[in-house]
C-alpha cells in the first residue's frame, strides 16, 4: 500500500457542511485548473472543460456528442431520423455521464462562475432531448424528463445572475420571467399545467426575481411614482394630478 495516495489530510482542513454545495478550484500538477467538490466521504475532481471526468468515448467531447455524431450520420443515410434508437445501455451511460455534469454546474454555481453553469445546463438539456425523442426504453424517457424543470431553473438563474453582475437589472429580470416562462410551457406540453402551481422550482425563480427587484437602483420614473403614491395617501390631490401628468409624459417618451 502507498500511504502517499491518503487524501485525509486534505479533507480533514476542508470540512464538509451538510446541505451545502462546497466547491473550490485548484491547479493540477499537468498545469491546467481543475474544481474540486466537497462530499461526505471525501471530494470530487473535475475538468473545467469538456467531459467532468476528462475521459474522451469515442474519441468525442462527450458521449452526447458522439451519439449527436450518430445521429447527424444515420440521418445523411437514410433521409431522416425514423429508426434511429437509442438502447438502455447507452441511456444508462448517458444519465450517468449527465450526472457528472449536474455535479460540476452545482460546484459552478457555488463558485458564481455562471457561464460555466449555462453551458453545462444547457448540455443536459439536449441530453433530454436526445433521450426523449430516441430511447427505446420509456423509463429512460421519464427519467430524464423529471429533471428538466430543474435544469431549466438553474440555466435561468446563472443568466439572470450574470446580468445582475453587470448591473443589467432588467434583463436579469427578463432571464427570470423566461426560465418561468420555459418551465411552465414544459409542464403544459406534457399535460401537467396543474403543477407549476405546486413548482419549486418556479418559486425559487420567483423568489430570486424579488430579490433583484430589491437591489435593482430606483429610476427618476420609479422616484415619481413613489411620490404619486405618497401625494394620494396624504390626499394631495393637485400634486397627484401634476405628478400623474409628468409620469404620463416620462412613460411616452420612454
């Protein structure tokens, strides 16, 4: 046995919380940035780039992009896509490659790299959608379905925290209002419009949206309205009615 593999040291100065998604990024000894996660029995290492686990199937990025490559390729020689399959195997090796990238955009997410977590959302999305539409097993089918409102959520708020960042409050609000948006048109395509009412992950989008509001700076236009508020509460009508004028005029030319 070598004693030099031992990580105890390592994880015994890095404490594990509970509940918590607790992230880091290191140097490798081949010089290139790794992110590191913290589990309860020791951590994850992962490729920033590319597939989490740095491994190549197939000679390709990821196997999605090697059965994307399939696809592309039975569809050149049969005229469509009518036929192409995918079998329980290769959906088996495809969610659990997906979890490699969940894991990776979570410990992202922690360490507010929000491009990094777009693109890794948005990679499992077309996982889904490879999945839907060619898996020969239903199971398979269903079980990547159930995690994309979820997928969905995340994609929205790393777009709308990218906005906020750059003080872009209101398209960080629009990123949210779309993530919402997508989550409940996913749940009514399936029939299921009941639950975006039940939907944390539709409340969590919400819950954020309140929280941009908040730190979004007032505009003169949002001042004035304020005041009209105030005007009409202290029943100063000819105030309100000039301030309703000037806001009138303020919302025209906007």
């Amino acid at each position: 046995m070598n004693s030099n593999k031992d990580i105890s040291g390592i994880i015994r100065d890095w404490e594990y919380q509970p509940g918590q998604t607790s992230a880091r990024k290191i140097r490798g000894k081949d010089g290139k940035e790794k992110i590191q996660m913290r589990v309860e029995l020791g951590l994850l290492q992962m490729e920033t780039q590319g597939r989490p686990d740095g491994e190549r199937p197939h000679g390709k990025v990821s196997l999605l992009d090697y059965h994307l490559s399939r696809l592309d390729e039975y569809r050149a020689k049969h005229g469509s896509t009518k036929g192409f399959k995918l079998n329980k195997d290769e959906c088996e090796d495809l969610y659990r490659e997906a979890l490699q990238y969940y894991q990776r955009y979570l410990s992202l997410f922690s360490l507010k790299d929000y491009g990094g977590v777009v693109r890794d959302t948005e990679r499992n999305l077309r996982a889904h959608n490879l999945a839907e539409s060619y898996a020969v097993d239903e199971e398979y089918r269903r079980i990547f379905t159930m995690y994309v409102p979820y997928i969905i959520m995340m994609n929205a708020k790393a777009k709308a925290l990218m906005e906020q960042e750059k003080k872009k409050y209101n398209k960080a609000l629009t990123e949210v209002k779309r993530g919402i948006q997508r989550i409940d048109d996913f749940l009514s395509n399936r029939g299921q419009p009941e639950l975006s009412e039940k939907s944390e992950e539709i409340a969590s989008l919400r819950e954020l949206g309140e929280e941009i509001h908040r730190k979004k700076p007032l505009t003169e236009l949002d001042k004035l309205k304020l005041e009209l508020e105030d005007a009409v509460k202290r029943e100063n009508f000819e105030k309100a009615a000039k301030l309703r004028d000037v806001i009138k005029k303020r919302g025209d030319e906007e």
